[in-house]
C-alpha cells in the first residue's frame, strides 16, 4: 500500500497545530508528518515540541529566514518536501482538521483515477456573523469560477485546487521540480495545479466537506488581509471579468436589497404612491429570489443553504474585498499576510 508523507506549513498557529497534527497521525497510511514551523513568534514550536514526544511519525523542522523570491508558505512547502520519503505528499495548512479515514479514501480515489494530484475544498466552520456572511459568498463566486468537473476533466485547460490539501504523487513533484519553479506565486495551489495538467497529469478536484473542515480567519482583520491577497489572482489578474463580476454582484445582490428598503421606507411615510410601492415589491422580489437560488447554491457546494440569509451582507463585503485585491495588485504593489510584505508588482503572472 502506497505510503503518504504529511507536510504541515505553521507561521504562528497556536491555535490550531496540535488539532491537525493529530487529527493526521490518527489516519492509515501516514508514513511521517512533517512540520515545518515558518519562524513562529507564538507558542507553536513549545506545542510541537510537546508533541514530538508522543507522536513518534512527528518530525519538526524550523525555517528561521526567507531566501530573495520566495512566498513564505511555498518554501516552508519545499523544505518538508524535500525531508519527505513516502509516495505521496501531503500538503495542508495548519488550520485543517481531517475527519477519520479521510486520507485513505482519498488516496484510493486518486489512485483509483490514475491522478497526479488530487485537491478538495475543504468543509468552512464560520461561527461568526463575518464568517457566516463573507466565507459562503467567496467559495459560491470561486465554485462559477472554477468547476470541480471542469478542472478534473482532462480535456479542459482549466486547472485548479486549494492548498488546504493538496494530495500528489512524489515523484510527479519532483519531476516538476517542486516549489522551485513557482517559489514567487502567491496562489501556489493554482499554480502547481496548473503545472500539473500541463504536463499531462490527471487532476482530480472535489467538494471535500465529508472528509476535511478549516477554519480560515479567527479575526476580520486576517480576513481582510487573506481574501484582499487571493482574489485578484483567482480572476486570473483579468481586470474586466473581475469588475465585471463586481457589477453583477451589486446590481443583483445588493441593489435590490437597498432598493426595496429604501422604496418601502418611503412608501411608509407616503412620500411616494402605487408605483412606489411596487417597485418596492418588486424589488423585493428580485431580492428574495436571488436569496433562493443562492441558497440552492450553497446547498450543492456543501454549505448550510441557510447562509444564503446572510448574502447581502456577503455581497457587501465581497464586492469591498475584490475592489481592495484590484487596488494592492494594480496600484499598491504589495499584499500583506502573517507579517510579511510582498512585492506583487515583481509576481509572475500566472494567468499565462
């Protein structure tokens, strides 16, 4: 049976390591996990050390400095790549939590499709009101953007898959030559999934909620910093389908909202007469009706299709982080997270 080595990138993750370390020790087929500690500054490598001693598959590793072009998670990727003896490498982040038995049967799907690397999109916890509203709202966006069925067709160029686990075969990483060559990319899931097809290996990219769940951001402010990072580049950097995207959401999820109740408010107050009231009702018909099917939405992506009640304010948030991800790219020049400034106007572009 096919051995899986684990590869666990943590900057400051305190509040999540130990529940995804052992949540990976207690599947089959885990031949050693790999930790890589990303220079934390918090309680990280005291946790880890703790469990070194009753996890004997547990290796720890720390990176104290970032070579010049590098993105911090990709060479903490390829320093615990490059310690890894198993057929196949594990990559997921820090705040996952794998259900029992996941990883076999997702090795055997792989296996079974005759994939060079198999994603999944993790089930999101959003205890919230901000992670109930905004996390839905992105992963219904990015589901139109990349189609599961689409990336895992063969025929079709699209390629993508989400770095909260990324299961690939070794010697396929190594004959692509691992982090090394996309060491600047800030999306590095899509990028080396992109590699991957184009070299002709099989991807395989699935719903994952019955088998991993994550927690992104326990903060809005990480958030903001995360999504303002990511979404320019999931539209590819094309300018014109993102604020074309943009339009649709505030014409057809927050417009009509605003519409309605500012229309009833007034109807209210007699300030305005029977035409007033119906567009008020049909805009907030419009509303509803874009609620149903977004819910109807989050129910075939693996959401609670209850989230759709916190859509406006979804829509709200979205539409304010896509405009600030279009602003760091074309006019700041640089995207923050976990401490660290990055120079996006030297990233290679990888909408090629």
């Amino acid at each position: 049976m096919a051995e899986v080595s684990v590869v666990i990138p943590a900057r400051n993750e305190e509040a999540n390591i130990e529940r995804v370390v052992r949540s990976v020790a207690a599947q089959q087929g885990v031949r050693e996990i790999i930790v890589v500690d990303d220079g934390s500054e918090d309680q990280t490598p005291g946790i880890l050390e703790r469990l070194k001693s009753e996890l004997p598959l547990l290796r720890v590793v720390r990176n104290e400095g970032l070579p010049e072009g590098w993105v911090g998670k990709n060479f903490a990727l390829e320093t615990g790549a490059r310690l890894a003896t198993g057929d196949w490498l594990l990559f997921t982040d820090a705040d996952t939590f794998h259900r029992p038995g996941s990883l076999n049967e997702l090795l055997e799907r792989a296996e079974g499709a005759g994939a060079a690397l198999l994603s999944v999109s993790p089930g999101q916890q959003t205890p919230t009101w901000w992670e109930k509203a905004v996390i839905p709202f992105v992963y219904a966006r990015l589901s139109r953007l990349y189609r599961f069925e689409e990336v895992s067709d063969p025929a079709s160029p699209r390629a993508a898959a989400n770095g909260q686990f990324l299961l690939i075969r070794r010697d396929v990483y190594e004959r692509l030559g691992g982090f090394e060559p996309i060491r600047g990319e800030i999306l590095e899931d899509v990028a080396l999934a992109r590699r991957v097809k184009q070299a002709g290996g099989r991807l395989v990219f699935l719903p994952g909620s019955r088998w991993i769940e994550t927690r992104m951001y326990r903060r809005f402010s990480e958030m903001w910093d995360g999504w303002t990072k990511n979404l320019y580049l999931l539209y590819e950097k094309r300018l014109g389908r993102a604020l074309a995207d943009g339009a649709e959401i505030l014409l057809l999820d927050i417009a009509p909202w605003v519409a309605g109740l500012v229309l009833g408010g007034m109807a209210a107050m007699g300030l305005v007469g029977r035409g007033g009231e119906f567009a008020a009702l049909g805009s907030f018909g419009l509303a509803l009706a874009r609620t149903w099917s977004y819910g109807r939405h989050l129910g075939r992506i693996g959401f609670e299709p209850s989230r759709s009640l916190y859509g406006p304010a979804g829509a709200a948030v979205f539409l304010l982080l896509l405009l600030n991800s279009i602003r760091a790219y074309l006019w700041a020049g640089s995207v923050s997270w976990k401490g660290r400034s990055y120079n996006v106007q030297r990233a290679r572009n990888i909408a090629r």
